[in-house]
C-alpha cells in the first residue's frame, strides 16, 4: 500500500474500483443538491496522492522504544509517519476533513502491535509506571472522536497479532475470542461450523470484537440477537490496577456488574482482551425476508411498536425508512417513475408520506413462519402493501457499502454524516420530527432517516444528513451544526448516543444524559482503574 | 396484631391456618428425616408467645426523632420494641434462628415510614449530616443477611406510604411506580388493564419493587419475561451525594450503565424511589402448560439446554426437579406407590433417576402453540414422557406456598434453608453432583434441587436442604456448614448467587468471583456516593 494520505482515510481499500450502485447514489446526491463536476479543485482533495509528512515527530525515546520492542519484537512498533497518521483519527466527518488537510495535531509517538494478553499486561504496567499515554485501537472505525492520541504516547493496535479463535464451546453455545479479531473472520469461523454470532454493525468489515464492546454498539440484527451487551458472556480487560476478568456465569445476583462499566468506556478504563460471546445456530436458508410499503411513516412506527409488543419473537433485522430516505431509495433505484410510481401514487402511497419497512426472520423455521405472520397481519392492518421480498433483498446487498459513499462525496464536495439516537415510542415522532426541522433549517440539506434498531418500549432513529460543503470554516460551521442535533435528541427525550458511543464528540452533553452524582461515580471508578489517567485521555469525561 | 415474637419472624400472617398440602409435606419431611412428634420444647419454640422485649433501647436522641416526625408525621416514626424487632433481620435460617432465641444484636433505633421521594431525600439528606446508618425496607425477605442495623439508625420502610402506581404508559408497554409496592398490589393493578409484569419471585406476596432491583432478583417466569434487570427501564435512587436519575430510554450507547451497580447494591449505595418497568399483555387464558418425566436428570437438563439454544421463544416458566426433588415431590403426593408408580417403573423411569421438567407458554396463541410443539418434540427425541399439564398445575397452585413451611417445620426441629447459584451448562451436572456430595455428607440431610432460571448458555440450580436441628451450637454448625456449600459452588464454575444476593452472608466469598481490581472501583463508587458510610453499612463489601 502506497503511503498516501488517501490510504490513511479512506473507507476500504482504494485500489477497488468503486461500485456501480455506489457510483449512481452519488450521481443522485450531486444532482439532488444541485452540485456539479468532480470537484477535483476543493482544498480538501488536494493532498490524496502525497506521501504522508507529518509536522509533529515521534516524542517517544530511545529507551521506550527498544523496551516496547522488547516486549512485543521490533516488528511490532512502528514509528513511521503513515503509521501514526492512521493511528491519529476514526471515521468521523470532522476526522477526515482534518486528514484531508493535512491537520493531524495528536498523532501518537508510536503504534504497538501486541500479540497475547500477557504482552498486553507487560504494556499497560510499563505505561503505567512511565506515565505514557495508550490509545486502544481496533478497526478505528470510530465516528465520535473517540480515537486521538491527546496526550501522544502509544496506539495500542490489536488487529495485527491478537486476533486468534481461542475456544468454541458448543454446549454452552459460546466462542471465546481475541479481542482484535475482526467481524468477517469470526462470522466465517462460526457460519463453517454451523453458527453465528449475530453483531453485524455497519463497520463489520473493519471493526473488531474488543471494539464493539469499547463502543457497547448494536449491529444490524440486533432486534433478533440483542446489543452487543446482550451477547456479551465474559471478558478481561487490563487495567492500570489490575486484570479483571468479568461475566462469565449464565447470570449473577453478586453485587453490581462491572461489565457495565467497561463496556461503553471507549478504551479510558483498561483494554479489552479475551471476549466470551454468545453464539446461535444459524442456516441462512432459513430466513424469511419481508418488505411492506406504508402511507406514513407513523403507521410504520406503529406497525414496527405493536410487532415488538406483541409477544412474537420479533425479526432479526428490522427496519423503516422515513419518506425523505424511502423516496431517496426508490429515486436512486429509477423506481420513482414509470408503472411504479403510478401504481404506488394510485394506491394512495404518496410521496413525501410513504415509508419502507424491511424485516428478516432468522433461525428456526418455525419460529420464523409465525413472525412472519404476524407482521404481515399488523402490517395489513395498518394499511400496509407488501412488496414481497424485494426491498429487504436489495438493503441486504448493499448493508455496508453506504460507508464506501463518503470519500467520493467529499470528492465532489458533499459533506455527509451521520447522527443516531434512541428514544421510546410515545416521543418517537416528535423527535423525528423535530431533529429533520433543525437539519432543514440549514439549507440546502437531504436528511434521510431509519428505524435500524428496535425494543418494545420504543427504537433507534438514525439521521443522514447531506449538503454542499461550505468553502470557509466548513469543520467549525459543522460541529456547531452537529451539536445542535444532539441538543434537539436531549431536549425530546431521546439519548445521547444509540450505538456509536460518546468519544469526545458528545461528551459535553453528558451531564444532559447522566446525573451529577452518577458522573461523580464513574470518575472515581475511573481514578480507580487509571489513576495516572494513561488510558485514552481525553475521551469521554476523563 | 399482637407484638409476640412468633409475629416477629413467622412468614405470613401467624392467625392463618396452615394450609392442608402443606400440612402433609411437613409430616412427609419428618417421616424422611425420622424425626417424631411436634418437639415444642425445643427451645427454639420457647419465646413464641412472648411479647417482643429487646434488651437494647433504642438510642436515637430526642432531637432527631423530632427532625424524622417534622419529616414524615410523628405516626410514621416508632421506636417500640416490636416494630424494631420486626426490622432486624430477614428471612434466612440464621434470622430465624436467632429470633427465636430472641438474640436480636442490632435492631434499628428506630422505623421510619416515608410517603414521598421528597421525604425521602430529606432523610437521607438529614442522615447524611448527622451519621444516622439507613437500612432500606421493602418486604424483609432478603435470605442474605442484607437486613441488619449494624451501626443502629433507621430502617427506612417504604411499604406503607410509598406504595402506588405512578403511571402507566401503553405506548411505550411501561409502569412507572413507588418502590415500596407490593408485588400482588403491582400485578393486580397490570392484570385489571390486560398486562403482566412477569416477575415472580418466591417472595412475590411481600416483596417490593425496590427490592426486587436492590437485591437484582429473578422471578420464576424470568426465563420468558427476563430477570428485573431486563425488566428495569429506568429508576431513580437517593444517595447521600445527590439523587441519581438513570435508563429511560430504550437502550444507550453512551459510557458505563449505571443501573447495573445500583441494581444488586442492596442498600448499600442509596434508596430506589421511582422505577420505570417493563411491561408485557397478559391474558392467561391462552397459557400452555406442559410436563415431561425424564428417565435422569441429564436428559431432562439437555432438553432444557436445546430448547434455550433451538431459537423458538422458550417457555416462561421452565423448570427441572432433580432425582431426589421429584421423588419427594410423588411422595408427598402419593404418587409414588399404586398404579402410578408401577407404571413409571414398567417403562424405565426409575426411583433415583426419573425427573421432572415444567413448562408454561405465556402470550400469543400463535407462539405458545409453535414453543409447546418445539419442546415436545424435544422431550420425546431425549426419551421424555409427557404428563400433560399435570405436574405443571400442581406446581403452579403452591408455587408461593414452600416459604410457608418453614416456620412449622423448625416448630418440628428441622432445620431447612436454601442456597443457589448458576453455572454454564457445560459444568451444571459436575456442580449438582459435587453439592449434593457435600450437603450427603452432612449426616441425615434431604437435598432437593430444581433449576427455574434458564438462558442460552447455562441455568441456575436451586438447593433446598433438611436436617434435624443440632442440640448445640446449631446456629454455628449450620453457618460452617453453609459456607460450604458456596465454596463449593465456586469451585465448580458456579455464582455465589444467581437470584438471592449476597448481604453479610457470602460477602466473604466475593473475592472469589470479582477481581481486586474490580473490587477496588466498586469501594469507589460507594466512597463516592456514600461518603460517611451511612447507607446499610456492613452489607457487601462496604
């Protein structure tokens, strides 16, 4: 891979052409917001093809250095400009406007590649005793800012050498893995022995399994396998004071349970290392794919809410489109015009109001026949058409690429990012409609939004939101665009965060979130666990 | 109610009749463990009659018994012996014991009754500033010594005056109400407008909401409906730092969840006022019981497992009795002998090995009849017979009653009490076989085991154990004896506890299941919360 600032931030591997339907959604952005051209002038891509420099030089010394190298090999630390560029940043918009000038402020002095837990305790206990900073990575595909070496010191990369299957255990239906290992290796160690784990986060092809539950994210399917927390059995994490090795019992009435605490701590209390997850049979021959068009998006909320209350085991995959993404779908598939169109507009299915529900049913298929059933009479009885399977199917087949979408927008000079929430059922549209009011309010902006996520006692709300980029302080002008989205989730009721995490995107909005008093525990557990404070300074409150 | 002691310590009301199946168990355990006659002279029984005298006065001074009446209303504050007595202690073996010798070491200085959050906050706040200890009150029927005044101060009982629903929400499927209601009073107001909580604990005629969070409990049907923790949406606890408001919302990606330290703190972090559940529709009608016999306790427990782990919702209910557990169970109903009996041993079900498996479906029609099919195929593939609905019936109608037995059978000299733990499957038969070893070992002991919490990875197992009482040092034998049975728990994989909790009682084993590390962040957090120790001191590990 060629040392280019391109191959710090881009999604995926750059030499891959881009695909064909990406091509045509961005073609469909640029028209809809009126952009035309490549762009190929914009500051922000001036410097893709350069060798990477970076201003700020490794500060790491001599001494450290050949002692990182003699507890992990000399291969294994890396001090080089690119390494550190890509070790500097995640995924967030903010993230890759500065990568793409060239404003890197925090890169680490040194990225270490461990590859057993013990050469991770030997790291944590020589950068607790030398008071150097460690910045846990995984796949860095964090959009919160929780990824920035503020203090310098080390990224502590897992994905190199700690990435192994140590044990499937097919009685108590678990696997127990490394923490860097990355979703597709462990989804194909498990689908070739019959199983699988269920967490499919839009990041799956990067992310790893230690960061899914840094982040305490939910992936696609988690309506029908549970959040991350939900398939979590046990872990360890290394701490600055100690090893704790947490979970692992079917269940435990034995105080509090810490597990709470690390998952969701972004790397600031320790680093995750061996993860025992749940894990369920799975012939994807099996599923049952359903997609159903609605006249509004309330009456898909509410058909989503009463198949969640209603007893049935719910489907795995779950989801709605609002009008604005349902419309921008069907427009970036050519479906909007021609016999379509007439016969959706004929059944009293409008534009501007009708919305689309995509479900999978998962595992038994007895079990899957019910569910079936029952959505499809709830859907029936809140006015829903069904559209077969076809909308489902071709959700499925494009599920990650909308993350392949942004470097070429930004190409072209769209700005593109996203903001996510979750909020109970009687606030859900009053939410969703407030937030699409403050994103319209700035101009010249497609908001697009989803259900991906869902409960009985309400759902997540997803916003994409896209406009032309702003010549003059365009990161500036965003992050207090940004912030106002987040204000408007806290002030109708919805959280912080669903699943991406807090970082130091969201962090000064906790005290919005949590009580003054719970803020003070957690600290406290902090200075506890990380008295000098080495474990990602910085994110969240620490 | 007259102030004796047998109203002191007795389960339910002492005027009641006990009930005739119950009568006849308590001959049946005595016939096995050859003890004769009613023994009322054991001196166990001596005080019963008595009225409560305490030998310690209450030491509150008459300023802060003022203050506590300016809060509450001066009825809401006593100070007389038996209201005092009545709050020393709960509800395990040990409890008894000691009140029925009537040792009662630390009661409270005094009782107060709050009727608002409001009150509440005062209370703590004013214990707080005057280094008045708190024991917090639902029901009394912790097992684990959680209940103690050790440093004096208050019991703070919320089940007279802060007992109603707040609200209910049928958008969001949630109830929001005062900790100190009562299960029944809770389910009651649920059943009248179609819902159901789902949580029934053995203790579900007299413990409270508050408790079943501060003790992190799991009700009988927690197998379909969840343990509280899943039931928990959101609550708010006092502590003496400040009030803490945490969940309410659907789910969270944003830090640690604070829910889970305050979740299973007994007390000893601060008081649970409001709590936000989880509701379910409920109409028992649709209600599918089944029951299996199985030739061994194993294949019983592997039809357990593959059903939890065949991805058809499992049954709400789901229990196992093992061997010596089902045995009794046909004794006591004189099953075991006659047509019945022959014919179970004709076709191989026999004495020592057969067990019996309970199932009830709750919910959508449409779902119990595909969960009822799954397990019944099961059952048959591990050579299960089915009994119908029988067993199921039966256990159902004195699901409540075996804590009622207690009180008659030490009447008697037995000496019953009960330890659980859970453990994943791929060890649960070791840890059954290994406990009963140790409690056989004993001398002249039942031990009846039954699983009635099960998950994907594992289940509980619940130990009842009887024996004639010791003449001497009882008390001290017994707690040797007990400390046992958790070591042993522990050695094979096991929780010290999957729903009772830990109190004063295995908190000397909590080294044994949490890392120091973990330990060392759970001290901080009550440092942080709790600063002068006044929240139930000496519980756990505070």
């Amino acid at each position: 891979m060629r040392h280019t600032w391109r191959n710090v931030y881009n999604w995926g591997d750059t030499e891959k052409k881009i695909d064909k339907t990406i091509a045509h959604h961005i073609e469909h952005f640029k028209h809809l917001l009126g952009i035309e051209g490549t762009m190929r002038d914009l500051p922000l891509n001036a410097n893709a093809h350069d060798e990477v420099k970076l201003a700020k030089r490794s500060r790491l010394n001599r001494v450290a250095l050949r002692d990182f190298m003699r507890i992990v090999g000399s291969e294994n630390v890396q001090v080089d400009d690119f390494s550190r560029a890509k070790h500097s940043f995640g995924k967030y918009y903010g993230d890759i406007v500065r990568m793409r000038l060239g404003k890197i402020a925090h890169p680490p002095d040194a990225v270490v590649y461990p590859g057993t837990e013990n050469e991770i305790m030997k790291i944590v206990a020589y950068c607790n005793l030398k008071r150097i900073a460690i910045v846990p990575w995984g796949g860095g595909t964090s959009v919160t800012r929780a990824l920035e070496a503020e203090k310098g010191g080390i990224a502590l990369d897992l994905t190199r050498n700690y990435r192994d299957v140590i044990s499937l255990n097919e009685i108590d239906s678990t696997v127990t893995v490394e923490a860097g290992i990355l979703g597709p290796d462990l989804e194909k160690y498990l689908n070739d022995r019959g199983y699988t784990c269920g967490h499919f986060p839009q990041s799956f092809e990067f992310a790893t399994v230690g960061g899914w539950l840094a982040a305490r994210g939910a992936g696609q399917a988690s309506t029908g396998y549970g959040r991350i927390e939900d398939l979590t059995v046990g872990f360890t994490a290394i701490t600055p004071t100690g090893k704790i090795a947490c979970g692992n019992y079917p269940a435990a009435s034995v105080g509090g349970d810490i597990r709470h605490l690390i998952m969701g701590s972004e790397g600031t209390l320790g680093v995750i290392t061996q993860v025992t997850l749940r894990i369920r049979k799975y012939n994807a021959a099996n599923s049952v794919m359903q997609s159903y068009m609605f006249k509004s998006f309330e009456s898909a909320v509410t058909t989503m809410r009463q198949m969640m209350q209603t007893e049935v085991y719910p489907p795995h995959f779950f989801r709605i489109s609002d009008p604005e993404e349902t419309e921008i779908g069907l427009g970036m598939k050519g479906k909007d015009k021609g016999i379509a169109g007439w016969f959706l507009n004929k059944l009293g299915f409008k534009k501007g109001g009708r919305s689309l529900m995509y479900a999978i049913f998962e595992g038994d298929p007895r079990q899957t026949k019910v569910g079936a059933s029952a959505l499809n009479r709830l859907a029936r009885k809140n006015g829903g058409l069904s559209l077969g399977s076809y909308a489902t199917r071709k959700w499925l087949e494009q599920r990650y690429s909308s993350a392949y979408m942004r470097d070429p927008m930004m190409d072209a000079g769209i700005r593109i990012d996203t903001l996510e929430t979750a909020v109970h059922y009687s606030r859900l549209t009053e939410l969703w409609n407030a937030v699409r009011e403050y994103i319209k309010r700035d101009g010249q902006t497609l908001c697009l939004t989803h259900i991906s996520h869902t409960y009985e006692t309400g759902a997540n709300l997803y916003f994409i939101f896209a406009s032309p980029m702003l010549g003059k302080d365009e990161l500036g002008r965003f992050e207090k665009f940004h912030r106002g989205i987040v204000e408007t989730f806290v002030k109708h009721g919805g959280t912080l965060s669903h699943h991406h995490g807090i970082g130091r995107l969201a962090a000064h909005s906790l005290p919005k979130q949590h009580s003054p008093a719970t803020l003070a525990a957690w600290r406290a557990v902090k200075k506890t666990l990380d008295p000098k404070g080495i474990m990602n300074p910085g994110a969240l409150i620490f």
